[in-house]
C-alpha cells in the first residue's frame, strides 16, 4: 500500500487563450480537476464584452478562487481582499485551517510583464487563495526602481486603461469607435461605465460564485456527428453494382 506516501499537489493552471483557469493535482492515472473558471461564465455577472482582456482575467481568477474556497468550506474564512485595490495581498492563516495553497502553472502562456495570466493571478490571491507570487510581473512594477504602483494595477483591474481608448477613439474617430466596440455599444456599455461593471461583477461572484446548473438534455438526444458513416455490406453491393451498370450503360 503506498497510497499512503502519495501526498496530493494542486497547481492552478491558466489557459487564459481560451480563458479557462483550473485547480488541477496529479495522480498515476492523470491529473484531476478540483475546479475550473472559464471566462464564457462572466456574463452571468454582468461582464459581457470582452472577455479576453485584463479585468476579465482578473475575474476569472476571483471567480475560481471563490468556488474552489466554497466548495472546500472556507469561504467564510479567507475572503480576501473584497474591494480591489491592486495592493500586496497575501493570505495568513486563520483558525484550525490553513488557506487552500496551489502553485502557478502557465504552460506555454507567456509570462511577460503585466500579462493576463498575472491578472488571472491576482484575482485568484484576492479571492482567498494562497499562492506564492512577487509582484515583479505585475502592471505597476518599475524596473529602474524597483518600486510597485498598486494604483497602477487597480487602472488595468477595473478597465480604466480600456475606458481611456475608448473615449480617445470616440472623439477621434467615431467610425471606428462603432465598428471595434459594437458589441459594448449594443449592450449600452459607455467608456464611463466600465468601473462600475467590473465592480459589480466582483460582488456578484462573491456572493454566487456557484458553476450554472448542466442543462438536461431531452429525451432522445443525439449529438451532431459530422464523421462519414460506415456503410454496411449491403450497400457497399449495392454501391458496386451502381457502378458496375454505370459503366456498361457507356459502352
């Protein structure tokens, strides 16, 4: 039995390039989700445009770690930081329970100065989780100085960076302004509106941030198979003999 001596390592895994975020540990047979955030969930609170950039990875990181502390019991003890501010933000043990501890797998994601996945990151820290992390890679970082703008980071959390370019564009070019953000225009999202979205998405996912319940499927489903289906011997002879008469009616 060495089942025993088989201690169990989570590892958040980020594909933010389909925008998922998963709580993974390996096994022999493979590896295990514990729990998973995928970025196609956030219009159910509120965020629905642009679900690829900055603010959204930021909520699909809070959106992970508020599920996977509910689903282990400890939301209620590690809520983090429930008004984002971009500040250093680390996770101290509190009562019998230490917080849910994982480690930050990219993959193949790149891992440049302020990219989304550090964003998945934060969200996933302020959400309650404990992660190792610097803040070295974070927006707001200065090189030269060493220093961290924790100002900086909140901009890029809540949008502002988004809300700027969209406000020079509008007055610039109008045209264009129309045709890039046609679908913030058709939900009636303004560039000065952007803050409030993602700060109401943030309380949403902390007050439910339960998976939407798997439609049941009707009686009868069948899934849409585009593969070539195999013919059986009948009509193979048949399909032969088709041909066969083709050819002789040339002759």
């Amino acid at each position: 039995q060495f089942s025993q001596y088989i201690k169990q390592w989570y590892q958040r895994r980020v594909a933010i390039t389909a925008g998922i975020a998963q709580i993974a540990y390996s096994t022999i047979e493979g590896d295990k989700i514990v729990s998973e955030a995928r970025s196609s969930e956030l219009p159910r609170y509120g965020i629905k445009c642009g679900l690829t950039n900055y603010p959204a990875a930021y909520a699909v990181g809070l959106l992970i770690a508020r599920r996977v502390n509910k689903k282990l019991g400890l939301d209620e003890t590690y809520q983090g930081v429930e008004k984002a501010d971009g500040e250093e933000f680390f996770v101290e043990r509190e009562g019998e329970r230490g917080a849910f501890y994982c480690v930050l797998d990219t993959g193949l994601a790149r891992t440049s100065s302020g990219a989304r996945i550090f964003g998945v990151l934060k969200g996933a820290v302020d959400g309650g989780l404990d992660i190792p992390h610097s803040s070295k890679r974070f927006p707001g970082f200065d090189d030269e100085s060493g220093e961290y703008d924790a100002g900086t980071h909140r901009s890029r959390i809540f949008g502002e960076h988004i809300s700027g370019y969209m406000q020079s564009l509008l007055e610039e070019d109008e045209e264009s302004y129309k045709r890039q953000f046609s679908q913030y225009i058709k939900e009636g999202i303004m560039p000065d509106m952007l803050e409030s979205v993602y700060s109401k998405a943030h309380a949403a996912i902390r007050a439910d941030p339960s998976p939407a319940a798997k439609k049941v499927k009707k009686d009868g489903y069948k899934p849409k198979s585009f593969k070539k289906q195999r013919m059986s011997l009948q009509q193979r002879k048949a399909r032969v003999a088709q041909k066969k008469a083709a050819f002789l009616a040339l002759q």
